[in-house]
C-alpha cells in the first residue's frame, strides 16, 4: 500500500506542476497557493503546505482522524508540485501548453486513483469536505463546490492564475479519476491468480 500512496501523490504534485507551468491556470487549490505565495512571498509548494496546514486545524472541531495517507499527501504533493514548477519551463508554443494542461489532468487522475485507493487516510482537502458533509448534512456535490469556489476566487483575488487550463481541470478531472480507477481496477483483477 505504500508504494502506490508515494507514486500517487507524487503523480498528483507533478500534475498540479504541469498545469502551473502551463501558465493557463491551475485547479482551484493551486490557483489559491499561487496567490497565497505570492503576498507571502514563498514559493508554491510552501504555500500548499500551509494552506494544508490550516486545513487539517479546520479537522479539530470537525473530529476528522489523520491517517498515515494524510500526512503523506501534505508533504509530498507541495514538494512534487515545487519542484515541477519550478524546473518545467513554460513551453512558447500553444500546442506544447495544451501538452502540459492535458498531460497534468491525466497524472492528477492516475495519481488520485493510486492514493485513494490506499484507504491510508484522506488528504487534507478531501477530509474536510467528507466531515462537512457530514456535519452540515449537505450532498458532497454542494459541499466540494462550494469549497472549490471560494478557494478559486480568493486566489485569483490574490493573484493567482485562472486560464484555459482551469476550466479543462474543472471539465475533465471527474472522468480522469473515473478512467483511471477503472484501468487500477482492471490491472487488479487481470494479475490476480
């Protein structure tokens, strides 16, 4: 379980690094730490950090339980995600950009697919969406959006960057997800005796 925790959430940071380095925009979050790092003058995978940080201190009163997965996933997305923005240059071609947007969606889905099904504990985002919903008892739609929204305008508030590449995160990560989970699940039961 370990190693599809570690190649999982290290797919997630590289993924959310690609769709920075594409300048065109990144998912909601990312869009968020952006504009975090940029007034508080820290880099992005900092700033996601902290950001994680805070979200897990939101758990407290919600009496959410960490699990090993969450700590990884705090740690290893903001470092994965540094180091990809930080060495991926931003291509001066569109085509090498929709390159970059497409290929970080599909190594979110894999790496989400990979992580979650560890059961090793929920990241810091998704286990405060699961303990409001079940708190506020509203559909788990209703809450990710919400949430999703929020983080996305405070970050372009706070100069993050929202392009393109937002929208075909927002548009396709759910059947990334699904396609990949379904191939995890196919492989599974194909190398079973």
């Amino acid at each position: 379980m370990v190693a599809p925790l570690l190649g999982g959430l290290s797919l997630f940071g590289i993924g959310e690094g690609l769709l920075v380095a594409s300048r065109w925009g990144a998912t909601p979050w990312t869009v968020f730490a952006q504009g975090l790092g940029r007034r508080l003058d820290v880099s992005i995978g900092w700033s996601t950090l902290l950001i994680s940080v805070v979200v897990m201190l939101a758990w407290w009163p919600l009496r959410e339980r960490p699990g090993v997965g969450t700590v990884a996933n705090l740690v290893i997305i903001a470092y994965a995600l540094d180091l990809t923005a930080t060495n991926v240059a931003t291509p001066a071609s569109a085509a090498w950009r929709a390159v970059l947007v497409v290929s970080g969606v599909g190594a979110i889905g894999v790496g989400s697919a990979l992580y979650l099904t560890t059961g090793l504990g929920p990241g810091p985002r998704d286990g405060l969406m699961t303990s409001l919903h079940r708190h506020l008892h509203v559909s788990v739609v209703y809450v990710r959006l919400s949430i999703e929204v929020v983080v996305l305008i405070i970050g372009w508030l706070l100069g993050g960057v929202v392009g393109v590449g937002t929208a075909f995160f927002a548009a396709t990560i759910g059947f990334a997800i699904g396609w990949s989970l379904h191939a995890l699940d196919w492989l599974v039961r194909r190398s079973a005796p």
